[in-house]
C-alpha cells in the first residue's frame, strides 16, 4: 500500500476533493491510468522483469530507486494533461465552423501561420487547434509566430502552459499583461516572440 502523505487540500478521495476545490475531473482518466500500471505490476508487490537481487544491485549501484508513489503521481498527471489538451481542441472541419470559413482555408492559414495547431502527433494524425487562441471567432494575432519559437520538445500540455500563463513586462504602464491578451491588444509580437525564445534557453 502507498503511504498516505499530507495534501494541500486535506482531502483524502476524489469526492472529497471535489467539494473541497470545486474541481471536476473525468474519473476514468484516473481509472485508465490505474488499471495501465495494475496490469504492469506496479500497484502490487510483484516487480516484474527483476530479481530482487538484481533490483538491490540497481539501487545500490545505478542510482536506481522504486518510487511507486511517484510514478503513479505522474502518469495519472500525464494524463490529466493530455485530456486536457484534448478537451479544449477542435478539429480543422469545427474550426472552419467556427471561423466560417473553408477546411481547405483552415489548413492553409495553420501553413502559413496565422492560425495556430499543435504539432502534429504522426503521419495521417490531424493536427488539434487549441479554441483558446480565438477571440470574437478570431485567431490571436502572431501567436502562432511566438508559440512556434518554443523548445522543439515541448508537449501540447507545454505550449498550453506557456499560452495561458505567460505575462509580459509593459513598461510603459508598469504593469504585467498576460500573452494572449499582449498580442489581441496590439502589443509588439517581437517582444512575444523573445519570451518564448528566451524560455527555450532557459530550459
């Protein structure tokens, strides 16, 4: 069994933290996770693969050390994020809807660069469009140019992070304008644009 560590919330089930945050999640993205990791051994004492031998040699030795709790944590974390991602996307045929236009002209304005998709997941795969970038039905001016100049490895769940909660300095007005609202607002895609390149080396 897991040990039961303190939580920010105080609640120990997810009806409980339900009412206590007012959050909602799809409990069956944690039920997935859950039977994906039963399945591969990790939710009980069986470690399969290893002798436990060869497990104190890894521990001892490669720096290796089983951390269930931590895994769990993050896979179900993972896919938190990744339906996230899914939930707030929609495809070329609704963004066309949206915007009233074209599937054809969707696509070509993610080529060109003035609407925004997430990298695409493999060949044959539709790229998603995250909704967030619209406005009054209207793509976010540049910010397919700024989200473009962030880290190559970054995930859908990245970019989303970076989209939603990056703040730019205005110097002018002594404030911090967050990026979406920078760029609809008319502010300097440039400055934007160096945000994300200067995230890129950061990380």
């Amino acid at each position: 069994m897991l040990p039961t560590k303190k939580r920010r919330s105080g609640a120990n089930t997810v009806a409980e933290w339900y009412a206590t945050t007012g959050a909602h999640l799809d409990e069956t993205v944690v039920v997935d996770v859950l039977e994906a990791l039963r399945v591969q051994g990790w939710l009980d004492d069986s470690r399969p693969g290893l002798t436990e031998a060869e497990i104190t040699y890894l521990e001892q030795h490669g720096g290796v050390r089983d951390n269930r709790e931590a895994l769990i944590e993050s896979r179900i974390a993972g896919a938190v994020l990744e339906e996230t991602v899914e939930k707030e996307s929609m495809t070329v045929t609704q963004a066309a809807d949206l915007m009233g236009i074209s599937a054809s002209r969707v696509r070509h304005r993610i080529r060109e660069g003035s609407l925004y998709a997430y990298p695409s997941s493999g060949r044959g795969v539709e790229r998603q469009i995250p909704y967030w970038q619209f406005h009054d039905r209207k793509p976010t001016p540049h910010l397919s140019a700024v989200l473009n100049a962030l880290p190559e490895r970054f995930r859908p769940s990245d970019i989303r992070a970076f989209a939603l909660h990056a703040e730019i300095d205005d110097p002018v007005n002594g404030v911090t304008v967050p990026l979406l609202d920078w760029l609809r607002d008319g502010g300097d895609p440039q400055v934007a644009r160096e945000l994300a390149e200067s995230t890129a080396r950061l990380i």
